[in-house]
C-alpha cells in the first residue's frame, strides 16, 4: 500500500495573470491561485506540492 499522495498541477495563462491549481489522484482541487508573473505561480504551485510532502506527477 502506498503512502505518498501523487499530486498534478495545471499552469495556464489567462487574461492578465497565471492561474495554477494542484489536483488529487482523484481530480479534485486541493489548492489554486492566480498571479502577475508565470514564475509567482510556479513558485506558488512548488511551495503547494512542498507543503503537501508528497510525490508529484505533472500535467
């Protein structure tokens, strides 16, 4: 049995800023945020999947 939560995140550019969100396994939304900069939400998106503790796999 596996402990670790396996995490993906989206990064997309939308208007005027970056929105971010990190889903479960099961898609569900576990965090999201939008910022200015591509890098602030990058930084938002590692700081999340940090914080978690967990594997990751990307979208």
């Amino acid at each position: 049995m596996r402990d670790e939560k396996l995490l993906a995140y989206s990064l997309s550019h939308d208007a005027d800023v970056w929105r971010w969100s990190v889903y479960d396994e099961d898609g569900v939304t576990v965090a999201d945020g939008a910022h200015d900069t591509q890098a602030a939400a990058q930084a938002a998106v590692d700081n999340t999947l940090r914080s978690a503790g967990s594997d990751f796999l990307t979208a």
